[in-house]
C-alpha cells in the first residue's frame, strides 16, 4: 500500500511545464523515411497537443468520452475526484499524495473500472487512483483534465506518437521490430518509470552524467530535480536566469529557475542549446533520477517506447512542428 501510494503521487510530475523556447538553433534535419512498421498495428488513437500536454479520449465503463493527459511520468492511471463522484464510482480512501509542490492531497481508489482508447485497457488490476487532478492541473493546461494515462497502459505494449500525424499507434509487441534509421536507445523501467541514461553539458561543470526520466506529461524541455542541482550546487553556477513558476502539480505551484545549457546527449542524439529549469525548492523534490525530459524535445520526433525490451526509439519528424518552431539537430553524436 504504501509503495503504490508513492507511486500515485508522482502523478503530480505530469503537471510540471516549462514555458520556455525550445531547443535547437541549427541547420534543419533531413526528412528520412518512416521505419516503423504498419503492418503490427493493432490501434491507431488520435491526440490533441493541448499548450504543450498531449490528451486522449477515454471511456470509463463505456461511457463518454473524457479527457485524459498522457503522462509516462505517472507510475499509475488516475481519474479526477469530480469524475469519479458524477460516475457514481465507489472511492476507497488510501491515505494522502505529495508531489510536484511539496504539499499533500488526498488520494482514493476505484476498482473494477475499465478506461479504454480505443479497446485499449489503460487501467490494471490494482485500480484506478482517484485524485484532484482537474483543480490542479486546469489552470496550467487550460482546459479540462479528467484524468492521467499512466504506466499500466504503456508497460506491455509497444507505444509510438507521431506527432506530425497526432497519433498515437499501439503495436503488437510480439511482432513488432523496428529497421530504420532512427536513434535508439536503451531505457530502464523502474518504479513505473523509463529512465534514459543522459550527458548534459552543464555551466562550470562541462559534460556530467544524468539519468532522465522520459515525461510525457511535462512540456518541458529538460527540469533537473532538487538533490541533483544541489548535489552539484548548479544554482551558484547558473548565469543569466530567469526564475518563474512553470507548472502545478499535486503538491502545488512549481517553481523552477530557467537557463539555457550548451546541450544534452541521449545515446547517438546530441541536442544544442538547451532551455532548462533548475528545481531549488520543492517543485521536482525526487531522488529517484536526476531530471526529466518533456514534450518540449520528444515532440520532435516519432518516438517509440518499448518498455518489453527497454528501448526508445527518436526518428526525425518533418522539418517543423505544429508551433513552426525549428527541430532540434541530430546529425549524430555531439560535435567536438
């Protein structure tokens, strides 16, 4: 119990958006053909790109459609409190959740409850957690937040968003192999989350190694958490900043301080001039990894996650995305 109420509170992760440029000031990339197969799709689910936060339509019970943020920062899938209430379900209390912010919610739990995309299961055997997700999270995606499509919907399939095509394509994960050009890279589950082993070329530091963990439901470009900007006391070295609440989690507002950093190495990808934020307080108070990455980066991409064979895969989009704004550049490892 008390391990999966930590779990539930991370859902506040999802919340933390970074209003920021985004990175990459280089040459365009080139367009390469798509090499994800077709062929062992057995879903193809519209999203919408909603001030950075991607959303889904879901049917709870077979009733709706509601929407909810697709967040792999959540270890668990969530409903709103208010959702929960005007279904009628049956709540059972598990305690309080903290998170993004530092303060403490109450947190409850439904059973037996479907939540569908599409006849795809986004909930497991544990349940549904129930939180008050759309007074917290409203004001800072602008719109209404039913609920989180967490880890149990991405753990045992093969998940990929093309963004051009605001798509999200579930695969057969015992068919599907991929054969393309794109940047592959290793990435570890654990606790319900991927976790990406990173280089960030750091103020006064240089190159330092990082674990990220990959965030959907971030827009964010790259937040490093407070015990890694403490450990290496980045705030003193951070010049030309910019301090701003940038999100609201579970735990309430997020605040981080903003500055742009030479770059960030994810496997073969090295993305420039990065706009990062600094966590000083209590807005990412986790030690589990050392930072996130958002939708910020990942958008320019095709990205798969594999979670079966812990794998993600970056594939270059178009030359720009839906905002105009330029791809980050990719041509290989970081120049020298």
């Amino acid at each position: 119990m008390r391990r999966r109420l930590t779990a539930a509170a991370a859902v506040a992760l999802g919340a933390a958006a970074l209003a920021a440029p985004g990175p990459g000031h280089g040459s365009t990339p080139v367009r390469v053909p798509d090499a994800v197969p077709d062929t062992t799709v057995r879903a193809s689910i519209p999203f919408r790109v909603d001030h950075g936060n991607l959303f889904v339509e879901v049917l709870i019970n077979g009733t709706g459609p509601h929407d909810f943020m697709l967040d792999t920062g959540s270890p668990v899938t969530a409903m709103d409190r208010g959702l929960a209430r005007k279904l009628g379900l049956e709540i059972e209390s598990v305690g309080m959740a903290s998170g993004a912010g530092g303060d403490s919610v109450p947190a409850g739990r439904v059973r037996g409850v479907g939540v569908r995309l599409d006849g795809e299961e986004a909930a497991d055997d544990d349940g549904v957690y129930v939180l008050p997700l759309d007074s917290l999270m409203s004001p800072t995606a602008d719109r209404t937040v039913d609920g989180v499509v967490g880890y149990p919907f991405f753990r045992d399939r093969v998940v990929e968003l093309d963004f051009d095509a605001t798509a999200l394509r579930v695969h057969d994960p015992e068919r599907f192999r991929y054969a393309g050009p794109g940047h592959r890279l290793p990435m570890r589950v654990r606790g319900g989350w991927a976790l990406l082993e990173a280089v960030a070329d750091l103020p006064e530091l240089g190159p330092t190694p990082v674990e990220l963990m990959v965030d959907l439901g971030s827009r964010g470009n790259v937040l490093f958490t407070t015990p890694f900007v403490r450990r290496y006391r980045l705030d003193r070295a951070l010049r030309d900043t910019a301090r701003a609440t940038v999100g609201m989690g579970l735990g309430g507002a997020a605040r981080f301080l903003l500055a742009r950093i030479d770059g960030v190495q994810l496997g073969s990808l090295w993305i420039p001039d990065v706009v990062a934020g600094f966590s000083t307080g209590e807005a990412l108070p986790f030690g589990q990894f050392g930072g996130i990455v958002g939708t910020g980066i990942l958008r320019r991409y095709r990205v798969v996650m594999d979670y079966r064979r812990g794998e993600m895969i970056l594939e270059e989009e178009s030359d720009a995305g839906a905002s105009g704004s330029p791809r980050a550049v990719s041509g290989g490892a970081r120049p020298r």
